[in-house]
C-alpha cells in the first residue's frame, strides 16, 4: 500500500516533468524569431503574464511562505528562467518601440512584486497567514490566465480554423493541470484545487474545440459541398 507521502512526491515529480516540456514548448517560436531576425505577428502579453506568475510561485514556494512545498520550487525557479530568457531574446530583436514597452512592464510587475513582498513580510509575521495572502494572490492571478486564454479558443471559433492553435501545448496545459489537481487533492490545497481546476475545464474546452474545428468542421463543409453539387440545375427559361 503507497503511503499518502509517496503518492503526494510521486505526482510531484510527474508534475514538474509536464510543467517542464510545458515550460520549454515555446522554444521552436524563439528559434524562429532568430532565424528569421524578426518578432513579427509575436504576442508579447502571454509571456509577461507568465514572468509575473513565475514570480509570484517561486515566492509562494519559499520555506518561509509555505514550507511544506519546497518539492515544488525548483520547476518554478526553472520557469521563471525561461520567462526571463524568452523575454530577452524578444528585446534583442524587437524595434525601439517594442523594447521600449517591454521595458516598462517588466518595471511595472517588479514594482508589483515588490510590494507584495514587503507586505507579506513586514506585516505578515506567521507563515500560515503568509500562506493564505500569497495562496489567493497566485491561484486568483492563475485563474485569470487560464480564463484569458480562452480567447484562443473565440479565434478558433470566429476564423473556424485551428491555424493558430497548438494542440501540443494545448494538451500539454491540460495534462498539467490535471495532474497538480490530483496533488492538491493529495495535499490538501484548496488554493491549487481551484487554480488547477479552472485550468482543467479551461484545457478541456480548447481541446473539445480543436478536435470539431480540425475533425468534424471539415467533414460538415465536404458534407455540405457534396450536397450542393447533387443539387440539379435549372437553367433560365428564356422568353
């Protein structure tokens, strides 16, 4: 019989090996960006979102926030790395406007950060209430991404088109959160079973839309075009 631990460090360590290929999966579009010297048609705010979530779980995850989840820290640590990463590679080659931008929300969310953890430190003296303000800080700022990205799923349906949907990603942020879910299950978080569960319905969405829009859309049309050729003409009648 698997003790409640082993169970809780087994879906752990499944967790931040997704969370890890979920992490680097924006890799083939920074190769792209320079290969081809351009960040053209590149959405920035994704990233940003990103670089703040980072941020707020790595500060979350520390011993003197919430001490039962420094099994966690290291993928957090790894994420906002890459955050960082991507985001320098898009200053290197961005025009002046773009840089200029970039520049002032990165200044804007460490101000915000800043001033999360002066609050949680200097007035915040137990790691219980720690916990609880950076608890409700990260899963409400997460459930705003997850509930964002929907707007992925309105293009798919206003274009008709999975263009610009990846399922790889897609899937993989679905597969993610339904494994953090099952830890929080494990743990006892209502913070990262509320957080994890959108994210899970948020995923499940996409992935329903994609599959009709890539498998049943295009046979509905072929369907439909069959139809309208077995339709019989008739031709005017002239007078």
């Amino acid at each position: 019989m698997v003790s409640a631990t082993v169970a809780q460090n087994m879906v752990a360590i499944l967790g931040n090996l997704i969370s890890f290929t979920l992490f680097f999966s924006p890799l083939p579009t920074f190769y792209k960006i320079i290969n081809t010297n351009s960040v053209e048609g590149f959405h920035l705010h994704p990233h940003l979102a990103n670089l703040l979530s980072s941020m707020l779980w790595v500060f979350y995850r520390m011993p003197f926030i919430h001490p039962d989840h420094i099994l966690l820290l290291p993928v957090n640590v790894i994420g906002l790395l890459l955050q960082l990463l991507y985001l320098a590679i898009f200053s290197i080659f961005a025009h002046h406007k773009q840089r200029k931008t970039l520049g002032i929300w990165v200044v804007m969310e460490l101000i915000f950060m800043a001033i999360i953890v002066a609050i949680t430190m200097l007035l915040l003296q137990q790691t219980k209430t720690r916990s609880l303000m950076m608890g409700v800080i990260c899963n409400t700022f997460n459930m705003v991404i997850y509930i964002s990205s929907l707007t992925g799923v309105m293009e798919m349906i206003r274009k008709k088109s999975v263009k610009h949907m990846s399922l790889a990603v897609s899937f993989t942020s679905f597969l993610n959160a339904c494994v953090w879910t099952a830890y929080a299950i494990l743990k006892h978080d209502i913070y990262m079973q509320i957080n994890n569960g959108v994210g899970v319905i948020s995923g499940l969405v996409q992935l329903i839309v994609y599959a009709y829009y890539s498998l049943i859309a295009p046979k509905l049309e072929e369907e439909a075009e069959k139809e309208l050729k077995n339709i019989p003409f008739h031709g005017a009648h002239k007078v």
